[in-house]
C-alpha cells in the first residue's frame, strides 16, 4: 500500500515537473489551460487563492465563476481554494456593491455599468472581485485568471475594465443539417438534431470560452436563413442552448429568413407593410420570447445574394427593419440588419452598393435596429480598405462585423493571425468628426457609438467554431476567435498585446519563445497578402469554395462574381480605378480620405489597385515597374510563408509534441499553397500583359493550364 501511494506520488510530481513538450495537448482547452506553475510562482498563487468567499446561495453565473477560479487555481497549483465565509490573508473575495462590506468595497462601482468589473487588493492578502452585477463578476474572474496565466504577480492584480460596446456577438453560419457555411473546424457545434433534449458538455466549455473575453451573444443559424429555425421545434432547441448559455452572460440570437411566414404558409405576402406580416411577426417574437425571455433578436441578411427582403415588395431596407424591430422591441429585443448586399442587375461597382442603398437611410432606423456592415466593402479579402459607410451615418448605430473563419485566407490550413486585420479597420481614419469635435474619428470611435448618442453599439465575428477537437479547425485559428472577443470588448486594444496575451496562455511563457510566437503570428496575416492579393488586388480566388487563385475566370453569370472584374488586367494595366475617372467610389469616402486616394501617389501601396488602374510600367517607390513590384511581391510572400515554416521549427523545445507537430503540418501545406498562388497568378498576368517575367524572377512550376484545371469539388464550407 505505502510503496503504491509512493509511486503515485511519483508519478503525479513527474507529471507537474515534467516540460512543457512532453504533456501531449490536443487543444480542446484552447487558452484556458491552467497548466501547473513551478516554484515561487505556484507559491505566489497558493498564497492569494486559499479561500473563496462569495455571496450566500450563489447565483449560477456566480456559482460559474467560483468553478472557474476553482478549477484555474487547482490546475495551476494542485490545490483547489476552498469556500469561506469571511475574508482573511489569501482570499479572494467576488461581491457586488450589495454583497460586500464596505471595508472592502472599492470605489466607484456604479462607473462599471453592466458588465465592467474591478480586481483589487482591499485588504492586506485579500483580493476583492467587485462588479454591479453577477455577469461582471464572472468576467473579474476571468481576468484574474487571465492575469495569474500570463505572468502577473496576484499581488499584482490591479485591474479596471468596462467594455466598449454592448453588444459582443458571434454569428454561427450553421446549417440545420450541421453543414456549416464557410466553416473549416469540422460540422456545427450544435448538434440540432440531438437537441433540445442532449445538452453536450461542449456548450458549457463553448460558454466558457467566450465568457473568459466578455462575448455575450451568438446567432445560432447561417445568415442564410431556413424559415424552419422560427417554427416551435426549433424554438425548443434554441431554448435548450439558451439555457446552457445563459449563465454565462450569454444571450442567443437568431438569423431569420425575410420571407418566413410566406413559406411557412401562414401568410399570403412578406410585404412588410402588410399588416397580417407584421402581425404574424409580433405572434412569433412572443412565442420566441416565451420560451426564451433574454432571446436577443434577428439577424437578417435580405435582399443580397439571392436572399428574399423588403425590395421584393418595393419596400426599403428601413421598412423591413423597422416592421422586425417593432415585433421585438417590447421584449427588449434588437434586429442586426445586414448591409451586405449588392444586386445582380445593377450594373454599378459592387464597392459601391451598399453604402448606395444604406447612406440615404441614415435617421429611418427604429431606435432597436443596428445596420451591420462588413469592415470593407467587397467581402471579408485579406486587405479591404474600411468600408465607407463607417462614419457616414451618423444617426444611426452601425455594428462591425468581421470575419473569423479564414474563407478567403487559407481556410483553417493557412495561418493568419487576423488581429492585425482587424486593428487596421478598427484604427481606419474615417475623416468623419462627431458633432462639435475638433478630431476625425476611427471606425472604433465610430462603432463606440461616438456619433449616435444612445446604447445600442456592437461588434459581430463570423465564427471559426465547429466539432473539431481544436474548436477552430487547427491551434492557431483559436487565436483569432480570441482577439475578436478581445477587440469586440475594447476595438482600442492593440492585436500585439492580445498575440501576446493568448500565446502565453496557449502555449509558453518563456520569454524568448513567446516573442518569437508573437512576431510569427504578427507577420503571418501580410504573407497571406503577398501571396495572394499584394498591392490591393482582390476578389481572385477559386470559385464558389474560394480556395486558390483562380484570376483568369470570367465566365460567370454575374460580372461581380469574376475574378477578371476586380483586377481588370489587360495588356495596358491592372487594377480598379475607383476614382473620378472610374466608379467613383471614392466618393463615398470623407473629403480627406477620398482625396488622399484618388492619387496614386499619396495611395497607400497596399491599397494601390483597390483604387486605381495602372500601366505595367508605373514606376513604384521601390524604383521598380508595377509588374516588377507585383512578381517581387509574390515572391516575398513566398519566402515569409516558408519562413513561418522555419521559425516554427526552432519552436519545438517550447511546445507540446501534438500541438508542435499538428501547426508544422499546416505550415507545410501553407508554404506550398503560397508557391501555388503565386505560380498561378503571375503565369496569369504574364499572359495578359503579354510581358516577359521581371529579371530574376523565376517562372512558374507549371504552364498556365495547369493552374487553370484543377478543381476541387470537395473544398469544406461550400454547400
Ligand atoms: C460571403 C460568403 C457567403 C456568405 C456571404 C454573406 O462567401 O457564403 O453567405 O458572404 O456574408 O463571404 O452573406
């Protein structure tokens, strides 16, 4: 018996000490993997973290907190605090301004809002979580372990966040047959058939996870709307989720198909003038909101790509908004109307539409709408310049919507660290002021709600979540998912910091590796770029599915679904001229912005061609001609994808066997496809300009055809 438990204790050590690389890890614990800390530092923990002390009869947001501080300090040390009744040394007290004795009640509390929270030290060895409500709590707690995960001292802890916008929302593109549009990481999480009745323990760790960033909402189903989501069976399920997700300071939304109650046959019409649709509308919120009273509201994508909407009946946008918003608003409910639309018969630059169909509409909103535009004005490329609408309407609460699935960055096998994508929209110089202001805004200012004075400000993430293992498809696309819950929070935050943050969580701490992690992910976002779209191309990927380069199609029915539209290259030049001379859709931009565009030179170069069409032999400011540029650009992006390849060669002391070897796998079929993109594209464009290849440029692995034929029929995420 006692050599037995001697071994046990053995093995347990060896299992404490033993390096980072030799735990095998599969991810599934994403950043919250509360590994054991060694020494002083475990020694620190165990001293700040021996009791909890919590409001008697914990609510379950509450009660979800203490779990998690409980499992994070047992994970990290061994030894799980126990629950106390009184704050002594070591404690760590959670409590709302009802709930905590003045003595430890910090100061200005109420400045917290809903969701804000403060951690201090309010007692010598006592660490008090205060917020005004259980929510807040939850997320103070979060933040501690966050802070005790990434290297501060817990006598350390001193923090004081309120998020920014209120509404911090995943959009789930999931199909009721578990399809999931544009989504790399396996089927849906939700299992929809199982449900309402098998609630999967993945929800709860799902909860958890976007509770540890402050998200607080997901639309369950595809924007791309099947009428049956809002039929009484599925109301049952979305009632099970909400109840899983609840606690965790989640609400559920749904995406609802424009013309529901037509196909669903309970009505003659979707005119949202018509009164039986409205009418029919307002029965189905209150079914909703019966089983789900915290149900957040529609998302509608209407009239864009085929979907029905307003127009089908000469209506506006505003008036399909509004008659949606009118059936949620008693219930507190809010209508995300989608601004991505763009028609098949008109013949204007799809840049162009939605600011087109929106821009007038500024001020016809019902108070409980927000417009949701994408951040550029094509569709999710791996550089778009800011959509024009941001700051051009300013009586009305624009929410951001981002995509977190790579659709067109190398789906879940490439990696690209979006946070950098997204800070480029969020820092975007609008050239658009608030009233009275001396300053122009970003477009963070902008979604803070800086021109509409009123609450309603939110951000929305095209998820990356499915089954698989590694929730998104592969390690470092959990990064990305992270830094939108991270920026959703505060669209101020640096995406350095937050590569930071989520690396040290994720994978080491080790000062030297985890810079090297950092400076790989901040530079793998502008490989993609090179080797796909340099100097403000865009729109050239493979059709349909949307892998690989596929510049040279121009078959397709509609003119804005082709490759050869966006770069319009020919033997006298490549690029979209968005100028006077052009589409004018800069235009749409503030006076200053549009102005520093409409120049070639004063245009970034990294939107160059987004905006103008060139001759092959512009002079660049690297003293080469434009094909030159182009050919070396590809070329860059080439050799930093084959970098991040060997950077993360030299990281295998720091990271687990599994994980180390499963991101080696995908970077090999990145440095590949890299080699692909840039074969294919510049055999295209030497085609068509009819020029011989830049001096030292290497032609392409294989003639032209080559490229041209492959197909892919079984690319994921394409239905
Ligand atoms: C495009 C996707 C398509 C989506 C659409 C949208 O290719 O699958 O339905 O956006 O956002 O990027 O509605």
């Amino acid at each position: 018996m006692k050599s037995w438990s001697k071994l046990l204790g053995a093995v347990l050590a060896l299992a404490l000490l033993a390096p980072a690389w030799a735990q095998e890890e599969d991810g599934y614990d994403l950043w919250l993997r509360y590994r054991p800390l060694a020494g002083a530092e475990r020694a620190a923990v165990l001293r700040h973290a021996r009791t909890l002390v919590a409001p008697a009869a914990p609510s379950p947001t509450v009660q979800a907190a203490l779990d998690e501080l409980r499992r994070g300090v047992q994970g990290m040390t061994g030894r799980a605090p126990t629950a106390a009744g009184r704050a002594a040394a070591g404690a760590i007290v959670l409590g709302t301004p009802a709930s905590l004795p003045a003595a430890l009640r910090p100061s200005a509390l109420a400045a917290l809002g809903r969701e804000g929270y403060v951690i201090r030290r309010m007692a010598p060895g006592v660490t008090v979580i205060a917020a005004n409500t259980d929510t807040g709590l939850l997320y103070g707690a979060f933040a501690w372990l966050r802070a005790v995960g990434t290297g501060v001292a817990p006598d350390r802890i001193d923090e004081r966040a309120v998020p920014k916008l209120q509404l911090r929302v995943l959009n789930h593109w999931d199909n009721l047959d578990r399809t999931v549009e544009r989504g790399y990481a396996g089927e849906s999480i939700w299992d929809w058939w199982a449900l309402p009745d098998v609630r999967e323990r993945r929800y709860v760790d799902y909860a958890r996870a976007n509770a540890s960033l402050g998200i607080n909402g997901a639309v369950l189903n595809n924007v791309n709307a099947k009428p049956e989501i809002l039929t009484a069976p599925w109301i049952a399920k979305t009632a099970a989720l909400a109840d899983v997700l609840r606690p965790y300071g989640i609400r559920v939304y749904l995406s609802a198909r424009f013309s529901t109650p037509l196909e669903l046959q309970e009505t003659d019409t979707a005119d949202p003038l018509a009164p039986e649709v409205a009418a029919w509308w307002r029965r189905k919120a209150d079914e909703i909101y019966r089983a789900i009273p915290d149900f957040g509201g529609f998302l509608v994508k209407a009239n864009s790509e085929g979907q029905p909407g307003p127009q089908d009946y000469r209506r506006s946008h505003a008036d399909g908004a509004n008659m949606l918003a009118a059936a949620v608003a008693p219930h507190g409910g809010v209508v995300m109307w989608r601004a991505f639309v763009y028609a098949a018969e008109n013949p204007v630059d799809r840049a162009r539409q939605a600011y087109d169909e929106f821009q007038p509409l500024d001020g016809k909103f019902a108070p409980n709408v927000l417009v949701q535009v994408k951040n550029g004005p094509i569709d999710f490329q791996p550089r778009e310049p800011f959509h024009p609408l941001f700051g051009a309407m300013p009586k009305t609460p624009l929410m951001l919507e981002f995509q977190i699935t790579k659709e067109y960055l190398g789906y879940a096998t490439h990696l690209a660290y979006l946070g950098p994508l997204f800070e480029e929209t969020l820092r975007s110089e609008t050239g658009r002021k608030a009233a009275q202001a001396a300053a122009g805004l970003t477009v963070a200012q902008v979604i803070e709600g800086a021109q509409v004075p009123g609450p309603l400000t939110g951000m929305a993430g095209v998820a990356n979540i499915g089954s698989a293992r590694t929730w998104s498809g592969s390690h470092f696309d959990q990064a990305n998912w992270y830094a939108f819950g991270r920026l959703a929070w505060d669209p101020q935050a640096s995406s350095r910091a937050i590569a930071r943050e989520w690396a040290a969580q994720t994978f080491t701490r080790v000062p030297r590796a985890l810079d090297d992690i950092v400076a790989l992910m901040m530079d793998s976002r502008e490989a993609v770029v090179n080797y796909m779209t340099p100097l403000g191309l865009h729109h050239i990927m493979g059709t349909g599915h949307h892998h690989g380069p596929a510049p040279w199609v121009a078959d397709l029915a509609r003119p804005e679904w082709n490759p050869v539209y966006y770069h319009k290259a020919d033997r006298g030049g490549i690029g979209f001229d968005r100028t006077s001379t052009g589409s004018n859709a800069l235009a749409q931009y503030a006076p200053g912005v549009a102005q520093r565009y409409a120049d070639p030179r004063t245009t970034p170069e990294t939107l160059l061609l987004w905006f103008h069409r060139l001759p092959w032999d512009h002079p660049m400011p690297s003293g080469r001609t434009l094909w030159a540029e182009l050919a070396a650009r590809y070329d860059l992006g080439v050799t930093q994808a084959r970098g991040l390849r060997t950077r993360w060669a030299a990281l295998a002391p720091f990271v687990d066997v599994r994980r180390h070897a499963e991101v080696a796998a995908r970077l090999d079929v990145q440095a590949a496809e890299a080699q692909w993109w840039r074969d294919a594209c510049l055999a295209y464009f030497q085609s068509v300009s009819g020029l011989p290849l830049p001096p030292g440029v290497r032609p392409p692995a294989q003639p032209l055809e080559y490229y041209k034929a492959l197909r892919f029929p079984y690319a994921p995420g394409h239905g």
